[in-house]
C-alpha cells in the first residue's frame, strides 16, 4: 500500500499541470488594478475633505474627529443603503457618472432625518472583474455626492471576486456616519394634531422601484436611448436613471433652528408607509395627491403600468422625495425659506388624531384614477 501511495504521488509529480506556477491575477484578480485604482480616486476623496477629517486614503481605517468638526456633545447616527436594481440600468446602458451620487443620497437622507448631519462616508464596490475606467467613474460620483451633502470620503473597499458577477457587472453599498448634538435629535415626539406637511419635489424614481420599472422596460419593449414621449428633449434612459436628490444642506440649518417636528425619506413604501415611521402613537398622517401636479415621469410609468393610485403610494415617490411635519404657524414662513434654499415645495397634507398611519387619497382626476380613491396604511 505504501509504494502505490508513492508510485501515485511520483505520477502526480510528473504530471505538467503539477508543475505549473500560480498567481492571483490568473485566478482573476489584479493587485496592480486595484493599486492603480487607489491611486486614481485618492485626489477625489481629498475633494471632499471637512473639518474633522483630511479624507486621505490607503490605511486600513479612517479617523474623524467629532471636536474639530465643531460638537460638543455629539449623538452618533449610522445609516447604510444600496442603490438596489437601479444599478443594472446604469450598467447596460453605460451610465455609471450618477449612480455614486444615489449610493451617497440613499444614506445621507437617511441621517438628516434623525436632524444628523452626515460626517464620513465608506463605500463598498464589488465586481468580477475590475474595470478601473467603470470602478474611476461610479467614485467619482460618490465623491460628488459627498461634496453636496457635505461629508468626507474617508475610505472604502473594493472587491473583485471572480465567479460572483457576470461580466461586467458590479454592486455598490455605502455607510455613512452622522451627529447631532445631544437633545437636537428629531425623533418624532415633537408631532402634534394640527401639525402640517410639507412636500419637497423629488428629482425622478431616485432609488426604489427599479424592479417594478425594469419589468415594465422588458416587457413594453421600451426604447430607452431615445426621446422621452413625456419629454422630447431627454432621453427616457436618463430620465429613469437622473440621480437621487439630496436634501441635507437645505434642511440642516431649519432642523438646528427648531422649526421642523419630523422628517420622513421617501423610498421604498412610498409615501403611504414612510411618514407613519416618524409619527407617535394617536396620530395620522393624512396627504392630498391633488395638492401638487404628478410629475410627467411618474403618469408614464403609471399609464404604461395601468398601477392603481394606491400601488403608485406605496411603490415610487411620486414627486415627493421628503415629506416634512412643521407646526400650523411655521409652515407658510417655512415652504417661503426652502424655495429660498432651492426646493421646489408642496403643502401636502397634515398629521390628526387617529391610529398611527397614514392616508393618501386623491379625486377622480388625481393619478388617472376613476373615482375619488384613497389608500390606508396603519401601524
């Protein structure tokens, strides 16, 4: 038995493929792409630099300094997000500039409605194999996410994994790290009865809703690298692909200042279960889908989907991407400061007595719906 063992063992030896040298790079994964990577995105992490942290890249963790960025009593805050099958768009039709800047706004907006102010941002980029010009552009957005809401890339991860990603193909994940001063937090105990709602205009689909859209590109046979027929001078590509808006810089100084009682993000629920998130018990919210004009984009993917009004409130924004509840005598003054800031607002609605949830109902001319209609979510 010994001397098959080692008649074996000799045949093996002397087979060729026995003697063949390996290394990373055949397995599929390229050090040196991955240090040119580094090396290329390194001046857009310093860009986005703050206070607190210098943004420089290639240890094996970030520091911030929470004294230098001007807290005293800091609350840290953490979010993480995805930009979900919104990806796949950006990867079959080569629109990778933006979608780094959705991965940003799907946390940053998340932070702001705790009243935090986003301080360092990480993300994660995973691919099959890295394509150093696709992996530059998807950082570069993520860098330009971080200058508009005014936090720094201070790290991140790349991963090529073979085997994991078709050709081609990449995922991205992001964390952010927010604060707010002890006891400027807004938590929700600050709604009342009577409280009114205000509506920021969403900029497109944002980040949720994506699968509901690629269905319907697929099966409608939509012929995305042309004109839009709500919008002849936009491509219907990039009207679905236009990047999340992000909120922080125009809510951070009213949110310091007292004015608002509660924030909710709008993604994926929609309207009808993210404003309940940020109610307490014995309050409802109630929104009017007549109080604004349903964006174009929106009555497409509507009247292309024959989506009842009430999926419509749960699945998309529907042109509202933040949704604000500020006190009766505060609301006029306030939508007045925003549009001064830039948002385009909506009065949309406002919070009443009843069990913890939300309505949104419409006329008959409201969302291309047929009769009056109305949608409940409680809880």
């Amino acid at each position: 038995m010994e001397i098959q063992v080692t008649k074996h063992y000799a045949a093996a030896m002397s087979d060729d493929n026995s003697q063949k040298s390996y290394s990373y790079e055949q397995a599929g994964v390229s050090i040196a792409a991955g240090n040119a990577l580094v090396k290329a995105i390194a001046p857009m992490a310093r860009a986005t630099a703050r206070p607190g942290a210098d943004a420089d890249l290639g240890g094996f963790g970030g520091f911030f300094d929470p004294k230098a960025a001007g807290y005293k009593d800091p609350l840290l805050v953490a979010a993480n997000d995805g930009v979900g099958t919104k990806v796949k768009l950006a990867i079959d039709h080569d629109r990778h500039d933006h979608i780094g800047i959705d991965l940003v706004a799907m946390c940053v907006n998340d932070l702001i409605v705790q009243g935090a102010e986003p301080l360092f941002f990480l993300d994660y980029f995973a691919t099959g194999k890295l394509e150093n010009g696709v992996a530059e552009r998807v950082v570069a957005g993520i860098a330009e996410g971080c200058k508009i809401s005014g936090c720094a890339l201070i790290g991140g991860e790349t991963a090529e994994m073979p085997g994991m990603y078709a050709a081609g193909d990449y995922d991205l994940a992001g964390f952010c790290v927010g604060a707010v001063e002890r006891g400027e937090q807004l938590t929700g105990d600050k709604v009342q009865e009577g409280d009114v709602l205000l509506g920021l205009a969403s900029s497109g689909v944002h980040s949720n809703g994506y699968s509901l859209v690629r269905r319907l590109a697929e099966d409608k046979g939509w012929k995305l690298d042309r004109p839009a027929l709500f919008d002849q001078e936009t491509l219907l590509i990039d009207a679905l692909i236009a990047p999340t808006r992000i909120y922080v810089k125009s809510l951070l100084p009213f949110i310091r200042s007292g004015r608002i009682h509660a924030l909710a993000h709008i993604t994926g629920g929609g309207l009808l279960e993210n404003v309940p998130r940020v109610l307490p018990k014995g309050l409802h919210a109630r929104i009017d889908a007549d109080a604004w004009a349903q964006p174009r984009l929106m009555a497409f993917l509507q009247a292309q989907g024959n989506i009842e009004p009430a999926e419509m409130a749960r699945t998309f924004n529907c042109g509202i991407g933040m949704v604000l509840a500020v006190s009766a005598d505060e609301a006029a003054s306030l939508k007045g400061d925003l549009e001064a800031a830039g948002e385009t607002v909506h009065v949309i609605g406002a919070i009443e007595a009843g069990e913890k949830g939300c309505t949104v109902q419409g006329s008959a001319e409201a969302w291309s719906a047929r009769e009056p209609w109305q949608a409940v979510h409680l809880g």
